[in-house]
C-alpha cells in the first residue's frame, strides 16, 4: 500500500478522536434519577396516590397533560374523573403543582438525565413563583 | 416438498398483518387512561353565545375604566413594559372616533367627544382573526367566546393583522419581569406569542364573572346573547345600542350604549 503507514496511523487517530465521547465516559454512567415526591402537602395525604396510578403516570403523563389540556382549553371541560372514579380539577397550576410543588427536583430530575426540556414554566407559575 | 412462491407470500403477509395488528392494538389501548373521563364543573356558568354591554354613561369618569383594566390586567397577568411600542393589553380605552370610525361627526357633544371609551376583544361571531391563524392556536368555542391556544401559537402574527379593532397584543420581549405582582392562579405569557381578552374562560368555568364586569360597578353586564331573558338581552331590548364597525360583518359580541348627555343635560 503506497503510505500505508500514514493512512493506518490516520485511521487509527480518527478513530480515536470519534470514540473520544464514548471512552472518556466507559463505567462512569450518570446516575439514575430518582424524583422527589416527598413534599409536605404529599406527606399529609392519608393515600398517597397521583391522579392515575404510579406506573400510568411514568409512561403517559405526557399523553394524559396533552389530553388535559385540550379538554380544559378546547371543550372547558375543567374536571377529571379517574379510573377509579375520584375527580380532581383539570390545572397544571393548581392540581399537578399543588402536591408537586418541588417540579426542580420532581419534573427536572428525569427530563434532564433525558435531555428533555419541557418548556411548560415558560408559562406555567412553578413552585418558586407561587406564595 | 418445498415451499411455493405462492404460499410463501400467503403466509408471510398473514404474518405481517399479525404483526401490524397487535401493535396497532397495543397503541390504542396504550394511548388512552383507564376507564377516565372529563366533565365540565358544576359550578361553570353556561351560555350559547356570551356577550358583554358597556353601558358608557355609567363609567363616568376614566378612572372607571381605570380600574376595570387593572382589575383584568392584575387577573390575567398582563405585563406592563412601560413603552407603547411594546404594550400588551387586554382592554384599553379609545376615544368615540377611533372607536367607532365613520359614526362620528364634527359637532359630537363634548360629553361623547372627550369620553374614553373601554375597548377589548370583541369576541366575534365571524372572527377574521380565527380564519387566518395557521395553526388553530386562535379558535371560538361553542359557547362564541374566541380563545387562543398558547402552547399552538407561532408567532406570525396573522391574526393581529385581520382584527380590524386592535384587540390582539404581540410579545416582544419576555413578558414575566414586567408583570409587578404575579397572579399565581393564572399562567403568564412567553416571548413570541399573541395575546388577547379571553372573556374570563377560567372565571366562567368557576362560576365568576368575568373580572372586569366584577370591578365595573354594573356599568357592563355580561350574559347569554341567545337567552331572550337574560340581562343583556333586557338591557338590549330597553336601549340604543350600536357595536364596533358592523360594517365589516365579523358580528361583534359586546354593544355599547351610547347616552352621553347627562353631564351637560
């Protein structure tokens, strides 16, 4: 191979350079996230439950906010009735936010470990803003 | 004995739709929450087609209407920037010509010629701004009052073009530092979206008036426009009353009743 040390050098370096990312951080895995859901409104609850159970809330709670919204804003339909039949008032605000009054160390701890940035307190009055 | 061409398609497309299938079946049942429904409140106060009169001779003076704007502005967050350039309002005053173009006329009583009158949304039955919004951020709801959607809103600023009553406001600049004392209860604005009077969907929705109707004194009632026994429609079978340029056909929701004369009577 004419120069083929160079070329293999070359390869070898660019190599190296690419998995740069991914050597440097071999064993050092960001730890898991755990969110916080002691606040003292949640620990006064008698069941601490949110508005659907723990393991719909972890995979669907974008759907159900999505769906909450379009009710709430579209049809002014301001009430949810679960699955169980207990209803709570359709609010960012005034229901997610009143037993999550912690959304830096609830809603952040997750969305950033999975680069997601939720534009919601854009808007929304998080726990900081509230008196 | 071997596979023929013609099976082999047979099973691998009944494979396939198998395959497609489940998963769609997967996703639907995925998609929605157990058994889970949404209601309206209770306590909502319900209309067919909301409607407001403003009743100019009781807003004697400007800061009648003064407090009006506050007691909205203090509800819905609305930022103060200090500069008219960047101003953001839900209801502001106008003058009776610039009201309401092309019914004035030189020798107006002073009383009408000097009165500021309070102007917002007009809340149209044909709202020129709902046609042109690319996204259906801006939509009328059943019960006529047109509302906006901010999550969907882009920006472009259409809509602000096509209402012909200067209702709509457009977010320069983030509007959160200039709001001097935040409503915790209601959301604030980003950059880069419009906003406008929303008739008080939340209030409505708790049974409330709408905030400005609340610090008005009574000088504007607020009702169902398609209930012959509702305030409004008394009020509006009992006087004169005249809307922002109905010439242009968008069907405005609020009527002004235009008396004017007590103070020089």
């Amino acid at each position: 191979m004419y120069k083929g040390g160079r070329i293999i050098a070359g390869l070898l370096l660019f190599a190296c350079l690419a998995l740069m990312p991914f050597l440097i951080n071999i064993g050092k895995a960001a730890a898991k996230p755990s969110p916080q859901v002691n606040t003292p409104f949640i620990q006064q609850l008698t069941t601490q439950t949110c508005v659907e159970s723990a393991a719909f809330m972890k995979t669907e709670h974008m759907q159900l906010l999505n769906q909450w919204r379009d009710a709430a804003l579209r049809d002014g339909k301001t009430v949810y009735v679960n699955s169980q039949g207990q209803s709570f008032p359709i609010s960012l605000e005034n229901s997610c936010l009143k037993c999550h009054s912690n959304p830096q160390q609830f809603c952040n701890t997750c969305h950033t470990y999975a680069a997601v940035k939720p534009y919601c307190w854009d808007c929304h009055n998080q726990g900081g803003t509230r008196q | 004995m071997s596979v023929t061409r013609r099976r082999f398609l047979k099973l691998g497309l009944t494979t396939l739709a198998g395959i497609g299938g489940a998963m769609a079946l997967d996703g639907f049942w995925r998609g929605s929450a157990e058994a889970s429904e949404v209601l309206t409140d209770q306590k909502a106060l319900k209309a067919k087609h909301w409607a407001m009169v403003i009743d100019s001779d009781r807003l004697k003076s400007a800061e009648n209407v003064q407090r009006m704007i506050d007691a909205c502005h203090r509800t819905h967050n609305v930022p103060d920037f200090g500069n008219s350039k960047d101003e953001i309002k839900w209801m502001g005053t106008e003058t009776y010509e610039h009201a309401f173009p092309g019914q004035e006329n030189g020798y107006l009583n002073e009383g009408i010629k000097e009165k500021l009158f309070p102007v917002l949304c007009n809340h149209c039955e044909n709202p020129a701004c709902v046609r042109v919004c690319p996204t259906q951020a801006t939509f009328k709801r059943p019960d006529g009052i047109v509302a906006m959607d901010y999550h969907r809103c882009i920006g472009c600023r259409f809509c602000m073009a096509a209402c012909a009553f200067g209702a709509r406001s457009f977010n320069f600049r983030d509007p959160r530092p200039f709001i001097k004392q935040v409503n915790p209860d209601f959301p604030t604005r980003t950059k880069g979206v419009v906003e406008k009077c929303n008739f008080c969907v939340e209030r409505l929705e708790k049974g409330l008036p709408p905030a400005c109707v609340e610090a008005s004194n009574g000088a504007l009632i607020f009702g169902d426009l398609d209930d012959p026994n509702s305030e409004v429609r008394q009020v509006l079978a009992t006087h004169y009353s005249i809307r922002r340029k109905p010439e242009l056909g968008t069907e405005p929701s609020v009527y002004y009743l235009i008396g004017g004369g007590e103070e020089h009577a």
